[in-house]
C-alpha cells in the first residue's frame, strides 16, 4: 500500500503544482489587466516574463519527472500557458464593476506575490528538501 500512495503521489504532485501555478498565473495576468497606463503595464510584465519562463520550466521538469505521457505533458503546458492571458482579460474587465480599480489592482498584486510565496515553499521547497532527507 505503500508504494501504491508514493506512486500517486509522484503521479498527482505535478499536477497539482500546475494547477496551482495556473491560478497564480490568473492573479498575475488580473494584476496586469488592471494596470491603468501602458508604462506600467510594461512594468509588470516585465517582472512577470521571466518569472513565467521559469515556472514553466518547474512545471516541465515535474512533469517529464513523473513520466506522464507526452500529450498530459502538452496539455497541463498549454493550460499553464493560457493562464496569464485569461488573468488579463478577467483583469481588464473587473475594474469596471468595483469602485477603485487602484486598490482593487493593489489586491491582484498582493494576491499574487502571497501564492507566489505559497507554492514556492509549501509546493516545491518542502518537498525537495524532504526528497533530499530520504537520498
């Protein structure tokens, strides 16, 4: 039974680490969507790019890692991918229904910064220690 529950969580943690990245991606596409001028806008993306860049990688890794078949790979990517621009949209349209879209994109950042720092160290540093214990 043991190694029934490691192997589902093997195959499970990759999945759940996209998902989890798929909806910080959302709050940080909102953020960008609610950015009043374009100078700003530009600012935001450009802390957001290469954050992405490597959480796609995180996830790409734990993926192949998990040695899922190659078209779960490719869909989990394209959700993760799609996350962003759907945040934008969302984050487009919201300020239009809330009384300060500054506060309410002030909300989006920090929503994003607190799962950044969740799934960074509840999803992927404590787990990397833990496997590095057993070795």
């Amino acid at each position: 039974v043991s190694g029934a529950l490691s192997r589902a969580r093997d195959v499970l943690a990759p999945y759940v680490l996209m998902l989890l990245l798929s909806v910080h991606s959302v709050i940080e596409g909102m953020a960008v969507g609610v950015e009043p001028t374009v100078g700003s806008t530009q600012a935001v993306l450009l802390a957001i790019v290469p954050h992405k860049t490597f959480a796609g990688m995180a996830i790409s890794m734990n993926l192949l890692k998990a040695g899922l078949p190659f078209s779960d790979i490719l869909r989990a990517i394209v959700l993760f991918a799609l996350a962003s621009p759907v945040g934008v949209l969302l984050g487009v349209y919201i300020p239009q229904y809330t009384p300060d879209s500054t506060l309410t994109g002030i909300g989006f950042k920090a929503a994003a910064s607190g799962t950044f720092l969740y799934i960074s160290t509840v999803e992927m540093l404590v787990p990397e220690l833990l496997n590095r214990a057993e070795d």
